[in-house]
C-alpha cells in the first residue's frame, strides 16, 4: 500500500467533515472518548492518579 498525501486549504476537506456528521451522537462521544484515552495514555502513561482538587478561599 502507497501513502498518499493531499495538501488542502484550511476550510476546503470536506472528507472530515462529512465523516463526523455520518456519525450518529453515541458514535461520536465512543469515538471522541477513544481519542481522550489515546491522548491521556500518550501524556500521562500507563499510571492512574487522582485528579487536583483546588479550593478558593476569601480571606478577610
């Protein structure tokens, strides 16, 4: 199989597009989560961690 490369305008691939919007709404979130996932894993790695709880408090 031979890569291909089509260099496009911003605004002007309309591919993209019309694939997200074939999609239905339970289809998109699955795919979106796969993404995040992709991308946390990339980031943070195979290690879990709690999430930062930040507080504000007013001080007089």
């Amino acid at each position: 199989m031979e890569k291909q490369l089509r260099i496009v305008k911003k605004g002007q691939d309309d591919g993209n597009l019309q694939y997200w919007l074939s999609l239905t709404f339970n289809e998109r979130m699955a795919e979106l989560e796969k993404i995040r996932q992709l991308i946390n894993l990339k980031k943070y790695g195979t290690r879990q961690r709690f999430q930062r709880v930040y507080r504000v408090v007013k001080r007089k």
